[in-house]
C-alpha cells in the first residue's frame, strides 16, 4: 500500500480517533505509543503476522490524519461522509496501491467529489474540483493525491518527517475495497 489515509478537518480526541480507527473494521488492541517521531514509525511493527497493523494518528494544522496499511480506513467512506455531515467538517479520503488510485472529499453540506482509477478505467462522481485542473486528464496517480490534499491544507510530506503519531495495535479482517466502486460516496 502507497497510500492509506482519512483525513478528517479538525483535531480529534484520542479517545474519538481511536473510535472511527474501529468503526472503520479495525479491531483495536491497545495503544503502542503516544508520540512517536514519524522518521521512528517504520521501526514499530506489530510482528510478522499479516492479520496484525499498527495504525498512525497524528494532528496537525487542524486536521487529524489516519493511517494505515491495509486500505481499510478509506474504505469506510460512508463511515465518513455521515461524520463529516455531523461534525460540519470535511473529510478527505485517500488511496493509492498497485492496482487503485482514488479519493474522496466529504464536504459538510453532504455533497461529495470521488474519483478512482484503476487498469486504465476511470470513475467520477460529484463535482470537478478546481486542483483537478493539474491533474492528467482520465488518469488518477498518487502524486495526484499529494497535490489533492496540498490544496486543503494538509502537507504529507511534513507529516511524514516532522510530526509525532500516536500508534495503535489492530487487528485486520479481510477488505472488500478493490471489488466495489472506489468512486462510491
């Protein structure tokens, strides 16, 4: 996995975090750290058991940023859009693997911007955003979503060399990801 992230506009509580982290499908075991540098996040590892993760939550510039492996946090976009819809905040869902590159941005009012691309089929749904603009056209790369969540606020490249993350063990069960509609909101 590239990339695995919810990005949700406001600082969450741990405690509020660690719920959605479960309400996505994760089954949280217990907390690993509470602030961890993200250059040491590499060097936590649950074990070599494929079932087992260690999700990344960390907050920064008014925006708490979930991470994960499996895909399993972006997978839970109507998880996000009814979250986004009751706190009057955005959400920002974003993936990138092998086969996938896709996003979704929750905005307060319900209404929502999804793309996915995948072997060379492309999916739209909701209005054009206007950072789409650099984009290629019909074609979705995960230097795309960097640029994507750049133009809300949040800049991945600090996050993933200058902020503490707080870390949970998880369980993982299997996804269903990669066989629904990654353009679905």
């Amino acid at each position: 996995m590239l990339i695995s992230l919810a990005l949700f506009q406001c600082e969450l509580a741990s405690e509020d975090a660690d719920l959605l982290v479960g309400a996505c499908g994760h089954s949280v075991l217990h907390p690993i750290a509470a602030s961890v540098p993200a250059r040491e996040v590499i060097g936590h590892t649950m074990s070599a058991d494929p079932n087992h993760e260690v999700v990344r939550i960390a907050c920064d510039g008014g925006w708490t940023v979930l991470a994960d492996e499996s895909g399993r946090l972006p997978e839970a976009r109507k998880l996000w859009k009814r979250e986004t819809q009751s706190r009057g905040v955005r959400s920002l869902l974003m993936l990138a693997d092998d086969e996938i590159v896709a996003f979704a941005l929750h905005e307060p009012d319900g209404s929502a911007r999804a793309v996915a691309s995948c072997d060379g089929h492309y999916q739209a749904k909701g209005r054009p955003l206007a950072v789409e603009g650099a984009f290629a056209p019909k074609r979705l790369t995960a230097g795309d979503l960097l640029l994507l969540a750049q133009s809300v606020g949040v800049d991945l490249e600090r996050l993933n060399h200058g902020i503490n993350y707080r870390l949970l063990a998880c369980r993982r069960g299997p996804l269903d990801f990669h066989h629904s509609s990654a353009a679905e909101s």
